[in-house]
C-alpha cells in the first residue's frame, strides 16, 4: 500500500486543498513549485548546509542504557532536542523560509502552540532579515512564557489569540485570515504536517531528514538500517512524519504513535484526535477531527501545548485508518510520570510532547532483541513550570 501523497494531494480520502478563492494562487503556485525548487541542487546545498552549520544536524542516536534495562529492549532516542532552538522544529522552518525567498515573499507569518515553531520561525526570520509574525493562543503564551520571550527577543511580533479555547487551533485560525488579507508578499509557513496541500506533503519531506539520520545511524551501530519499533507523538504530526518518512514500506518497521488522551478518553478532556475524532475539514485539509454531531469543533486539552490541537495530519489519519500505525492515547499523568522518569534515568529533561512517546514504553511489551527507537522530538526547557507544579520541586 502506498503511504505517499497522491497526485490531488490525499493519503486515500484524506488531505486535499480546501481554501478560499482569494488563496487559490498562492496555494496553486506552491504546489506546482514545491518539488521543482526543493529538489535543485543550489536549494539542497543552502538547506543541507544551514542544517549542518547552523541547526546543528544530524542529531544524536543515543542508547539509553537505564531504561533499555527497565523495559527488556534495546532502546534508542532520537535526539531531535540538540537541534538549535531545541527541537525538530528548525529543520522545516529553515526549508520553509528558504523556499519562500526563492518565490520573493519578503513577510512570513506562523502559528504556534508549544511555541518551539514560532521559536524556529522568527530564529530563521532574524537569520535572513525577514519580517515575522507569530500567532499564539493566549493561554499558551501564559504557559510558554520563555518561549514568548525568545521570539520577542527575536524580533518577531507574538500576536495573542483570544478567539475559542485561546490555543493552537485558535492560532491556526487567525493566521490563516492574515493570510487572506495579505496574499502578495506573505508566505504562511506552516509548522505540522497540516493545511492545505501541498504541506503537509512538503513538511513531511523537510522532515524526512530524521529518518534518514536514524537509517544511516543504525546501520552504523547495529549493522542494520530499521528499529523494529518508531516511536513518536502526534499533534499535527510533524515529527513522527519526518521518522517514519523513509520507513513507510518496511513492513518490518512497527509504528507507535501517542496522542494526547488529557485528562482521559471519556472525561470530555482530550485531544486524542485518531481515538474520538470524525471525518471532517479544518484549516485547508480533510482529516480526522473532533466535532460534535452537527460538524461543530470541539475544545481539545492537553497539558501539553503542542498537542492541544483538534484535528491530525492526514497522512496519520490515513496510517491509523489502515492499520499501518498503533495509535496509543496517553493522559496527561502519564506523560508527566514519563519525563520524570527519563529524567532520573538518562539525565535528560524531555518536552511534554515527546513524553507522550515515552510513555508507549509502559504500555508495550517488547522482547529483549527488539530495537525501538523513541523520536525525542525537543527539550523540556519550555515545560519546567509545568513540570515543577505537577512534582511540587
């Protein structure tokens, strides 16, 4: 089965570009140019070697020893939080930005939840003397003060969203209208594999690169280019796209996802999109969404901010659909207890969305040769106040 985007831009039934008239040319000329310009060799050399040079890939493959011990399996962490700005973030905002100079747009605009992609955006922003503007829900740019700082600092303009439950999708909304309103010079750069197509499609691809870190990096230390197991969260979908990306026909490669349950499946508390959500469309896509009967969005939560989000990448929608991933709702206890427990273990202080992938361990029973590779998609530097209220530090 092929797990790649059709020529319309589905994974099966999903994806597509559901967009106002006033778009329909900048979305069409992104479309029919994407692969052309990512794919000569002058934007591959700018990319590839900003990526080296200044993000800082490729990013570690470390065996965590300690908790390979605890789990009976050979365990690997991807360790996309050495990137700069401290998560995998940077590597699509650079290609992004890259691709919108090329097509001579001098304005960038984005949204963010966690804030670790508006951080990447205005990062890149400051680095080409682009003007940015991030759109943030303001009950994440209470919780992801630092982050707020950063893009501030940055000399991006941090919009607050006070529209719906004030988070990601509210974020989502607005920046979609500022780009209705300025079509000529603004290029969105969207940060999951989200939107109308062709983003998703061109995320994943700017992500890909992780799983071709992981395939080189096996072979290296195990003698063999695939896990038995890739773990990874899922928001939008970003980074677990960008880890299965070039193992998407290995059958032998087993996929688990974790998505936000909050706090639990049934408590009207939750994001976890693939368990509770319908099919419906949200910001440009068809996709799997949480709505009531009458096709209204639901309030996500979690307590993680960049996964507070109500709907799913169409390629994990489609995954989930045929079976091609295992898709685990993980609460928001559950991540906690898992960042503390790579934390005591490894000594390394995880994101709350990439605790979510961690906390699979406890929920799977692997075998003692089993390779399992944990996408540890950013750092937890965001998330310290959340962490020190839930352990009372």
């Amino acid at each position: 089965m092929n797990f790649q985007v059709d020529k319309d831009g589905y994974y099966g039934k999903f994806g597509g570009a559901y967009i106002p008239e006033i778009l329909y040319g900048n979305v069409e000329r992104l479309r029919s140019e994407y692969l052309s310009v990512m794919e000569t060799p002058d934007f591959q050399r700018e990319f590839t070697g900003l990526l080296r040079d200044y993000a800082g890939r490729p990013t570690a493959l470390y065996h965590a020893k300690r908790l390979s011990e605890k789990y009976g399996a050979k365990i690997y962490l991807k360790r996309e939080d050495l990137n700069h700005t401290g998560a995998h973030k940077i590597t699509n905002s650079i290609g992004q930005v890259l691709l919108a100079r090329r097509m001579g747009k001098t304005r960038i605009i984005a949204e963010t939840g966690a804030g670790q992609h508006g951080v990447a955006t205005a990062t890149v922003c400051a680095l080409f003397g682009m003007e940015c503007h991030v759109y943030m829900g303001k009950l994440d740019v209470e919780r992801q003060y630092l982050n707020v700082q950063k893009m501030k600092m940055l000399g991006a303009e941090v919009i607050p969203v006070t529209s719906g439950n004030m988070t990601l999708k509210d974020a989502t909304n607005e920046a979609i209208r500022d780009w209705c309103c300025n079509p000529a010079n603004t290029f969105y750069v969207i940060g999951s594999t989200i939107g109308p197509h062709p983003y998703p499609d061109m995320v994943a691809r700017f992500q890909s690169v992780i799983s071709k870190e992981i395939k080189r990096q096996l072979s290296e230390k195990e003698g063999r280019d695939y896990p038995d197991y890739l773990l990874a969260c899922v928001g939008g979908g970003s980074n677990a796209a960008g880890a299965f990306y070039v193992y998407l026909d290995n059958n032998d490669v087993h996929f688990l996802v974790a998505e936000a349950a909050g706090k639990g499946l049934d408590s009207g508390m939750s994001a976890a999109t693939i368990h509770l959500g319908r099919e419906g469309i949200i910001h440009g896509c068809r996709t799997l969404i949480m709505q009531t009967e009458d096709g209204q969005i639901e309030e996500p939560y979690s307590v993680s901010a960049g996964l507070d989000y109500p709907g799913i990448g169409p390629i994990h929608a489609y995954m989930a659909k045929e079976k091609r991933s295992t898709v685990y709702a993980i609460t928001d206890d559950e991540a906690l207890d898992a960042a503390f427990e790579l934390t005591g273990l490894e000594g390394i202080i995880p994101a709350l969305e990439s605790s979510h992938a961690l906390a699979i361990l406890k929920r799977k029973t692997f075998n003692p040769d089993d390779l399992v590779v944990v996408n540890l998609s950013g750092r937890g530097d965001k998330d310290m106040s959340t962490y020190v209220e839930y352990s009372r530090i």
